[in-house]
C-alpha cells in the first residue's frame, strides 16, 4: 500500500477538521517566510517561529506570510489560530492530493492551485500543491518545497514604484 494510501487509509472515521499530512514530506525543515510592504516600504526576513511574527491583521502594511513545506501540522495549527481559520481549510492545506478550488469564507478567501513542472531529468511531470488564505490585508501561502514559483513577485516588490507595491493583498494574490 502507498503512504498517501496509509495516511488516508489513517484518517477515515476521523471527525472533520483532523490535521494529517496527506502527501509527500518534500523538506526536511519547514521554512517560514515574512513580506511586508507598502508604497513607500519592504521587508523581507526568514522567521524561526510564528511567534517572532509581529501582529498581521493590525497594520496599515500588507503583510505576505509564505510557509514552505506542509508536514509540521503544529505549526499549521498555530497559523490557524493566529488568522482564525477553519479546520476545514486547515484540513485541505495538508491534504496535497486536493483538487483546484475557491472557497469564500466570512473573512477570507481560500484558494488550491495545483502547479506542474518537469522533474529534474525532464522524463516526468511533477504536480505541486498550492494554498493560499488571502484576508483583507495579508496573504498566507503554503507550498510544498521550496522553489522559484514566487520569485518574480518577490523581485516585483523590492523594486518598489510600481502598482504592486501600491496595490493591496489581493492585487498580490
């Protein structure tokens, strides 16, 4: 039996909501990143733990939190917290296997992308899970592994004057 199989096979009779990592563990630490800009304003640092995170909803910043790697289901928890979050949503950001889908909730847009890439050797095609919690002045962002998607953005943003930077969360999103 495959482990996504196992894992699911782990979860049935499980109330709704029960945080598992359904997928493959792609890193090995989990990497947690902070953005935060205005017009005028960047900043971008590493953070060893969510609590190092200054207060996200109660700034005139727009604040961009991007969590790499998905197997750390404490943490998950605790961005859950922080943003009040449905376990739901919390559920399906650790479920790699979901299909694309948008979700409205009273505070919060949640969203699933599903990206494809070729392996290394360029023999296969490799899909990855993207989620992301999008609020009135911050975006959440869970990825798998670490790798370039978001880079572009990231290089829009330090360069500042431009309408992403003057724009808000969802202009990032």
């Amino acid at each position: 039996m495959g482990e996504q199989r196992k894992k699911r096979a782990a979860k049935i009779g499980l109330p709704p909501g029960t945080l598992i990592h359904i997928g493959e563990k792609k890193v090995e630490e989990v990497k947690i990143t902070l953005v935060e800009y205005s017009a005028e304003f960047y900043s971008e640092k590493t953070l060893s733990s969510l609590e190092e995170c200054p207060p996200i909803k109660e700034t005139s910043t727009i604040k961009w939190l991007n969590i790499t790697g998905l197997h750390q289901i404490e943490l998950l928890e605790e961005v859950g917290s922080c943003f009040d979050i449905h376990p739901l949503v919390l559920e399906d950001i650790l479920n790699t296997t979901e299909r694309p889908k948008l979700e409205n909730y009273e505070n919060y847009l949640f969203f699933i992308l599903k990206r494809f890439t070729l392996s290394d050797d360029g023999e296969e095609i490799e899909d990855e899970q993207t989620a992301l919690v999008l609020g009135e002045n911050y975006l959440l962002s869970f990825e798998e592994k670490e790798n370039h998607f978001f880079e572009l953005i990231r290089e829009q943003l330090k360069i500042g004057q431009n309408l992403l930077r003057k724009s808000g969360a969802d202009y990032l999103a």
